[in-house]
C-alpha cells in the first residue's frame, strides 16, 4: 500500500510537469528535486531497515519519527504540488481547486494556529500517555501513529513554508514564532526521555537486550535525539520560512515602488494585464 501510494504520487507529480514542459512552462528544477527527496523520505521511513529496527530500539523509532514529521513534509510540501496542479490542470480542474481552496474547512486546517496545536498534541499525546506502547504492541495502532506524525507535520509546515497558494500566509515574525512553539513541544518529551531514571516503553527492554543495548541507555540516546537533533532540525526550519517570508516580502515592496514610479500610462496598462 506505501509503495503504491508513493508511487501515484510521484507519477502524478511527474506528469503534471510534463504537461507544463509541453506548454512551454518549465517548472523549477528545485521543486521537483524537493517533491522527489519527500518520497524518497517516506520510502525511508516506511520501507527500509529504519522500520524494522523501530521496532527494536527506541533510539530508531525516534529517527524514523524526525523522517515522518518533519524531513518529509517539508520537502514535500516545498515542491509545492497544489501550485503544480493548478497550472498544470484543466480549466475544470482548476476551477474545481479553487472552490475547494476557499472552502470554510480548508482556512481552517490551513491556519498555522490550528498547526501547531495539532502537532504538539501528537507529539505530547503518544509520548506522554500509554498511546506508544499501545502503537508498539498493535500494527493498526502503530499505523495510525506514523499518520498522525505525517499530517501534523503537514499541517503545521503547509502555511509556513507557504509554497502552495493557502488561505493563511504570516509574515517572517509569525512563521519563526509557530515554529518555536512546536519546537518547544518537542523538546518536553525529549528531555524527559533524555533524563528518565527509568525505562519509560518496558516494551524495547527485550529487544535492546537481545541487540546487546541497554533500553536506558538507549532511550536516553532516543531523547536526545528528540530534543537536540528534532530542535535543531526544527530551528533549521524555522530559520528558512522566516528568510523565505522576508524575501516574499521584499520582492512584494519592489514592486509597489516601481509601480508607484511608473507613469500613469504604464500603471494603467499594467492595472489591465
């Protein structure tokens, strides 16, 4: 099932760049590359030996996680495949998007506010309660996680990377400081990980042993990579949207000064187009 989905993504990807070569509208080499490198971390996550050892060592799952919540949807989301479709798409198509991008629903699950508590709830809600061990012990449950970590992730990355033409947009200051508010919802467990005196999930006890691992020792490597490697991915993060954001920005109030510049003829014209 992952590999036929990663597979329809890409090829729907691909074609709706095909489509825009054959009008003579190249699409940014850059954002194919990232739209590839997202499935690439999927495949990663959900396909490789970094599934299997999940299952045996804490320090992985956490690993596997980082892939699932944020490498892969930032990469993803940064090909932007919405602005992709609706220049690729047929007038229906693109028509069809617009509704649904306007859509009551859709500003709503596109605010960053909305973001940013979805993902700390997913990140506090399957380390802070039985929910993780539950996810270890039942397939379905486990499933179930890796989808709450991808679309949280999503969620809470899709109005700051700002790619796709989204209901909500905020400025540098806003997009640094939803990304520090997740990032502090990460580092609590985290850090608690890091300095458990106990083993928190008994459920890799066995496991570590058999691979010759203390699960202490183990989940405490599990929490600082949480902490640290999750925090300074997220500040990585953090840091592009805000440079991105800026330079949106400055490109928006060159304009307005070389419109303010131009004659009145050529605002008018420009006004037309």
């Amino acid at each position: 099932m992952v590999v036929l989905a990663l597979l329809a993504a890409g090829l729907l990807y691909g074609a709706g760049v095909a489509t825009l070569r054959a009008r003579a509208r190249p699409w940014p080499l850059a954002r194919a590359a990232s739209f590839a490198a997202g499935l690439l971390a999927l495949a990663l996550a959900l396909l490789s030996g970094i599934d299997a050892l999940a299952d045996e060592l804490l320090s992985v799952h956490m690993v596997q996680h980082l892939l699932l919540a944020l490498l892969a949807p930032a990469l993803l989301l940064y090909g932007a495949p919405v602005r992709l479709a609706l220049s690729a798409g047929s007038p229906a198509v693109r028509a069809a998007m617009v509704g649904v991008l306007r859509t009551r629903a859709v500003r709503a699950l596109a605010h960053p506010a909305l973001g940013c508590v979805a993902f700390a709830s997913v990140v506090l809600a399957w380390h802070l309660t039985g929910l993780f061990e539950l996810a270890l012990k039942h397939p379905g449950v486990h499933v179930l996680e890796h989808a709450a970590y991808f679309w949280a992730g999503a969620l809470l990355l899709a109005p700051l990377i700002a790619a796709d033409p989204l209901p909500h947009r905020p400025g540098a200051v806003g997009r640094f400081c939803w990304m520090m508010a997740a990032m502090t919802a990460m580092a609590v467990p985290g850090a608690l990980l890091a300095f458990a005196p106990t083993v928190r999930y008994p459920f890799y006890v066995a496991s570590a042993h058999a691979l010759g691992r203390s699960a202490l020792a183990d989940e405490h490597v599990a929490g600082a990579i949480m902490w640290v490697a999750g925090g300074v991915t997220m500040f990585a993060l953090a840091l592009a949207v805000t440079a991105s954001a800026m330079l949106a920005e400055e490109r928006r109030q060159l304009r307005r000064e070389l419109y303010a510049a131009a004659p009145a003829g050529a605002r008018s014209r420009a006004v037309g187009r």
